[in-house]
C-alpha cells in the first residue's frame, strides 16, 4: 500500500457526502491502520474570533482572527484541529512536512492573534477518519482525485478557490468532470 500521507484528497463531482461533496482534504495520516485528514476548504458558520470568544479566549480585534472556521470532518466535530507552520512547544503537535504541523491543544489556540502564532494557520473542527482499507475502497469507486500537498494550497489560495486549484495541479480543468461514475 501507498501512503497518501501529505497528499489532497480532491472529491469527485459523484461523490454526494454532504461531509465531502466538493471537498479537499489533507490526509495528515493513512497507514495499515486506515487514514486521518482534514477538509480544508468548507467553512462552517462561525468565524475564528467568535470561537475564542466561546473558548473564553477574547484576544482584541485583530483583523487576521476573522476567518472562517472549517468542518475539518465529520468525526469529533467539538474537537478543535489547527494546521499551521511550525511552532515548537505546543503540548499536542505532529509535524506533518518539513512547513507544516497540527496541533490539538488548547495552547496553541492562545497564541492566536499575538506575536507568538504560527506564521500562518487554519483552524477546523473535526476530522475525517477512514477505517483500514476504506479509503483504497473509496479510491477504487473513483469517489476522489489525489495530488500530493503543499501548504500554498491551504494556506495562499482562497477557500472558495481550493478545489478548482487542487483540480488544476493535475492538468485537468474542473469543468471537464462528469458526475457520472465509471471505469473506461
């Protein structure tokens, strides 16, 4: 088995999840033992600032802390996940490629807004999980695209634009996708 460690998972226009339809996610783990990412490119509603503020965490106004927070996946969706650049020192961090990290513990959302945050990050809640040989099952069924990552995509390109973009790095233009599943 292939590890899609470090790459996107593009959606396919078929795929009618309402967790992933037009989704791109990045795979932070896949191993024998199944596979661990975040979508990257659907805002939930509510902005980052308000989540502080619900976390009792109320930095000043600070113009970078309105952004959107994202529906990293369906599981544990109370559960805060922050992709960001590297920044030692957090109690819950993995580094994911040598310019990018998660991290999971509160500490990390303190920093937010301050001089001591990650150069850049996004913040979801929740994850997508697959179990052992679902995701190749997935793959199989043409439910997703993949490309290996790169942070410009998370944290550069508009979220709007993310799935066209992630399309693009294949040299296929989005609007040639059918909906239609098959195998030629």
């Amino acid at each position: 088995m292939d590890s899609l460690e470090h790459h996107f998972l593009i959606a396919m226009p078929s795929l009618r999840d309402p967790f992933f339809a037009g989704s791109v996610t990045y795979v932070c783990e896949h191993n024998e033992e199944g596979a661990m990412g975040l979508v990257i490119n659907i805002p939930v509603d509510m902005q980052l600032h308000e989540l502080l503020h619900q976390l009792e965490l109320t930095p000043d106004d600070i113009p970078e802390l309105d952004q959107p927070v994202l529906q990293g996946g369906p599981v544990a969706a109370d559960r805060g996940f922050v992709l960001h650049t590297p920044v030692e020192g957090f109690n819950s961090s993995q580094m994911l490629a040598d310019d990018l990290m998660v991290t999971t513990s509160r500490d990390v959302l303190e920093t937010l807004g301050t001089d001591d945050a990650p150069e850049k990050y996004l913040v979801t809640l929740g994850y997508a999980g697959w179990t052992p040989g679902q995701l190749e099952q997935e793959l199989v069924e043409n439910s997703w695209l993949t490309v290996p990552a790169d942070s410009s995509l998370i944290f550069d390109t508009p979220i709007g634009q993310r799935w066209h973009q992630a399309i693009g790095r294949l040299g296929i233009d989005s609007r040639q996708l059918s909906s239609q599943v098959g195998h030629a």
